[in-house]
C-alpha cells in the first residue's frame, strides 16, 4: 500500500556550495538552484543536478529497474527504453526527470510531473520516483533532489510537492515527516489499469463527447 505524502514548504534556507546551474525547465526559462531550502545545514562537495536529456533514457530505465528492485515491485515494471523515450522526450512527453550527480556520474534521478489543486486553483508537482544508489545514500543527496522540486514548485507557482512511499518503508516516511511533509492519511489511492481500464473506457456513449478523448477537435 502507498500513503500520500504532501509538503508545501521545506524550512531552513541554506547555501549549497558546489551546485551548478540546473536547466529545470518551466515555460522556458532557466532555474537557478544555488539557494534552495532544505531540512539542514551542509555542504555536498561535487555535488549537482542537471536534466535527462534523450540519450539518458537507458540510464532512466536502469534506475527505475534499481528502485522497482529495492520495493520488491521489479516484477511489475513494463517500461521499456522505447516507452520512456516517447514518453519522457517525444511531442507529447508526460514527465521529467533529473539526475543527482556527484563529479557529473549521475548516482540518484527524481522523476516528476505536474498536477493540480481544484481546491488551491494551483498546479503541483507529484513525484513519482525518486532513488539514490545505496553507495550514496546518508550524503543528502536524496535532501537536495527533494529541495531542488521544492525550489521548483514554488518557481511555476505551485502549491503543492506531493509523492507516495510504500507502508512497510518506515524509515522514509518518518524522515519525510522531519522535513515537513504531512502523511494525507484521510486519502486512500484508486487505480484502474489493463483490461479494466479499456473494459471502464468502453462505457463512454459513442455520443457523448464532440471528439474522441486524446484528440483534436
């Protein structure tokens, strides 16, 4: 089972020495992550986050594979290089993703994308993966990736940085609950997927919509 997180703002507001310029994009302009908030204070020599670009996608679905490996959910994954290639970087791509780097060797990504508050009228950003290789785990590199996504919510004037984790994994969500992210214990995740998602699409009236769902008009 996963518990909905939800952080509206990290606390202390600390310099990061040794982070470059991250390309996060918004509307096209260029992010600048030399202050960002974050739970602590520290710095994290040869440390910096830079975004996937196209020729990352085999290095995505690695991470992905890694994660899906550490939740015990590798047998669930269907993400193929040719998916997230179209997904991540084609006409119509869906997410984004950056990459934690330590002397430019990505060790950690977060991958992410938009959603939005009817109750705040605001966009948001739901983080849907975020993993740091075991070797580098305890550095702050997780912190930072976080911080990075605060930085940037509050940049497209979000509300909202939201994101699950597993209920077995205790240590992350109490770690979560120390930088400021409040478990919404009240909501309880729906899915529909496979042949119950095209058995629930098929009971749309032929007449009912002016265009086909997904095109044109």
């Amino acid at each position: 089972m996963i518990h909905k997180i939800a952080l509206s703002a990290l606390s202390s507001r600390v310099r990061l020495s040794g982070w470059e310029e991250a390309l996060a994009e918004s509307d096209g302009e260029k992010i600048r992550t030399e202050w960002v908030s974050v739970s602590r204070q520290r710095s994290l020599p040869g440390f910096s986050i830079r975004k996937a670009a196209v020729e990352d996608v085999p290095l995505v679905l690695r991470f992905i594979l890694e994660l899906a490996e550490y939740e015990g959910l590798a047998h669930e994954v269907e993400a193929t290089e040719d998916l997230l290639r179209e997904t991540l970087f084609g006409n119509r791509s869906s997410a984004e993703v950056v990459f934690a780097c330590h002397e430019g060797i990505p060790v950690g990504f977060a991958l992410y994308f938009q959603n939005f508050s009817t109750f705040q009228g605001r966009p948001g950003i739901y983080l849907e993966d975020l993993y740091v290789k075991p070797a580098w785990r305890g550095k702050g590199y997780g912190t930072a990736l976080l911080a990075f996504l605060a930085k940037l919510t509050v940049n497209r004037n979000g509300g909202r940085l939201e994101w699950g984790v597993l209920t077995w994994n205790t240590p992350a969500r109490e770690y979560y609950v120390s930088i400021g992210a409040k478990p919404q214990e009240r909501f309880l995740l729906n899915r529909v997927e496979g042949q119950e998602l095209k058995r629930l699409a098929e009971r749309l009236p032929e007449d009912a919509w002016l265009s086909a769902p997904g095109r044109s008009s």
